[in-house]
C-alpha cells in the first residue's frame, strides 16, 4: 500500500477527530468513495497526515468526472 504524506503545524486530537470523522461518514455521500485508510501522528510541534494513495486518487477522479 502506498501512502501520500502531508504534514502542517499541529492539531490538537480533539479536533482532528472530528474532521476525520465527517470525511469518513459522508465522504462517500458526496464522492461515492469511502475513506477506510487515514493515518495521523502529533510529533514534534507538527502533525503528519497520511492518506491511502489509491483511495485518494479514487476521491479526485469522482470529483473530476463529477
């Protein structure tokens, strides 16, 4: 599996939960795709994002057609 990594200045859990969760409960809604594989690590003063490759590419291309 391959993972596409972002990083940016640090999210506190709480509130990235939140985010996580409505992309993963209504993402399919809109996109017709549905987020299983997302990984995410506070480490030192920046979070690192990390999103399954091929669903993300999956994502992008619905919305294109779209």
């Amino acid at each position: 599996m391959a993972w596409l990594v972002y990083t940016r200045g640090t999210i506190q859990p709480h509130r990235l939960d939140v985010a996580l969760r409505a992309v993963h409960q209504f993402g399919a809604k809109l996109n017709e795709v549905k987020f299983e594989k997302v990984l995410s690590v506070n480490k030192g003063g920046k979070l690192w994002f990390a999103w399954d490759e091929k669903e993300i590419r999956s994502v992008g291309e619905n919305i294109l057609k779209k």
